[in-house]
C-alpha cells in the first residue's frame, strides 16, 4: 500500500500536467481563431452598388439606397415638368458588386457621370394620321383640345350655320414615351402645327382631258399655286405629256367644314323683243332697260380650311321678281336708193 505522501506528490503533478495541457489548449485555440479571422476578414472583398446603363458600368455607389437616390435625381430634372410617368430610354440596372478598386462616387457626383450617358422619356400622347405622328402633347386631354380649336377655327358662326366638321385624314391618338423637347404643350402652338400641310412639290404629267382647274382639285392644290409653280401656264392650252410642277398631299390635317348659308342673289331681267316696223330692218333699240330682281338662295358648302371646294343649292325663293327688258327690232325695209 502506497504511502499517503506519495500519492500526495502524484496527484500534484498530475494537477500540473492537467494546468498545462489546458493552458495549451487555449493558445492553440485562440491562434485557431486569430488563424480564422485572418482567412475570413482579411481577404473580403469591400461591396458596393454598381450603376450599368446598357450592361456597362459607368459608376459606383456606396449602396442601393445611394443607387435610387441617383436614379430619382436624373428623372426628376429630366422629365423638365412633365406630369407622366418617367424612365430611361436607356437600360438601367443597379447591383451589389466587389468594388476592386474602383472610386465610390457620391450622389452628385454619380449624377453627373451619368447624366450624358441616359435619355429621360415620359408618358405622352401622339396624334398620328395615316401612320405619321404628326404631334406630341402631354397627354390625351391636351390632344382633344387641340383637335376641337382647330375644327373651330374654321366653323364661322357668323354667316352660316355650321352642319358638321371633321378632320381629314382622321388623327388617331396613341400612347408614347418621348423625351420632354419633343412635347408641345401650348395648345395654340398645337393648332399651328396641326394646320401647317408642309405640301412638297413634284413632278405630274398631264393627261387626256386635263385642265388646270382639274389638276389643281385632284392634287388638293390651289389653282393660283398651280400657276405660280409653272409660270406661263396661264391662258395656255395643255398638251398630253407636258411636265407640270404640283404640290404633294401634305401631312397636316385638313378641317372639313359643312355650312348652310342663305345669300339674296339677282335675277336678270328677261329680254323681250319686240317686232317694230318704224326701225330700219336689223336695228334694235332698248325701250326699257329692265330691273334685276332679288331670289334668296339657301346652299350647301363644303369648305377645306378656307377653301370652298363645293356648293348644293337646297332652295331658291323670288323675293323681287324681275322687269322684262324690252328690246324694239326693226323689221321695215330700206328705203329705195
């Protein structure tokens, strides 16, 4: 049996050979976590908020709130007032990447690397006819203002009862996103502009039964601009094959105006003649002059801005009926030489 001193001086030096195991136990441990925290934060890479337009990057940003902040701003001086609704005619994307080296830029400084990259479009309203886009406007009620100013423009109250108007060709409205230069807001610049035909002139080639009246109806021209294009026209006749200068359909809107309008017109007096042998035969002499009566005319007229291009007689009323012209002819024989 072992002396009790003994087992003393062995539970001692156990007890040491324990303190030193667990003291290097815990150097080992917090090298292991020295040794981690190098591999885990010593070689991350530093983020941040890329901004690509068209898949390039052109800056970097601290972080996605700094990204929108950037957006918002070029929208917001882009869409220059306009209340539609605005974006990028270009692809935007923003997106968390490892910096490597590139400059983190501010807000103000993002926005100005950015600003001649991007094109800011809003929502609008086109009038389109025949699949030309004639006119931009902020948006729908605009255009319907602008369409009824210019249909007034030409349906005078004054001296004829307006019918109908349309506009030729008929506009079509529809929805676009442009960039805020092209948009006009004013209604009466709209008017203006809807109302301007931009007709160009070319070439036409006279054919059977042409008459200048007839060329400038079909061409939608005025018969004195057909005139001025081809000077000495006028009192001409034409010749199968001749080359004429005309102008081309233009692209504005043309107000189609339907009117009723009463006018009092003359009636010429009617000529009677009279046999009378106290005249030498074949002499004439006017015994009474006549008056012109008076007829009230209602007609029809169709007018193109404001060209007269028909008129229908509805109704005629006498409301002063003519004298007759009385006219003596001479029936007597010459006197023997």
């Amino acid at each position: 049996m072992d002396d009790p001193r003994q087992l003393e001086r062995k539970l001692a030096r156990l007890e040491h050979v324990v303190h030193v195991q667990r003291i290097g136990l815990g150097l080992a441990g917090g090298i292991i976590v020295i040794l981690l925290g190098v591999l885990l934060f010593g070689k991350t890479p530093r983020f941040g908020r890329a901004i690509l337009v068209n898949d390039t990057v052109v800056a970097m940003v601290k972080n996605e709130r700094a990204a929108a902040a950037v957006r918002e701003r070029l929208l917001a001086e882009g869409r220059k007032g306009f209340e539609g609704v605005a974006t990028f005619r270009e692809k935007w994307e923003d997106a968390t990447r490892p910096v490597d080296g590139a400059e983190i830029l501010s807000v103000g400084q993002a926005v100005k690397a950015l600003r001649p990259k991007l094109t800011v479009v809003v929502e609008a309203c086109a009038i389109e006819a025949n699949g030309t886009r004639l006119l931009v406007v902020p948006n729908e009620s605009v255009a319907t203002d602008i369409l009824n100013k210019l249909k007034a423009r030409y349906a005078s109250q004054t001296d004829a009862v307006v019918k109908a108007t349309r506009l030729k060709p008929e506009p079509v409205l529809r929805s676009v996103t442009v960039p805020p230069g092209e948009i006009v807001s004013e209604i009466l610049q709209g008017v203006e502009r809807l109302s301007q035909a931009r007709a160009t002139p070319r070439a036409y080639t006279v054919k059977p039964g042409d008459y200048p009246e007839r060329i400038a109806e079909a061409q939608q021209m005025r018969l004195a601009d057909l005139y001025r294009l081809n000077p000495g026209l006028k009192g001409t006749t034409l010749r199968v094959g001749q080359k004429l200068t005309v102008l081309g359909p233009g692209v504005g809107l043309t107000v189609v105006t339907i009117k009723e309008t009463a006018c009092t017109e003359l009636i010429p007096p009617p000529v009677s003649r009279v046999r009378s042998d106290k005249l030498p035969q074949g002499q004439t002499k006017v015994q009474h002059p006549g008056q012109p009566g008076k007829k009230r005319v209602r007609c029809e007229v169709t007018m193109h801005n404001e060209r007269e291009v028909s008129r229908r007689v509805l109704s005629e009323e006498v409301v002063l009926a003519p004298q007759p012209k009385r006219v003596l002819v001479g029936t007597a024989p010459p006197s023997p030489a």
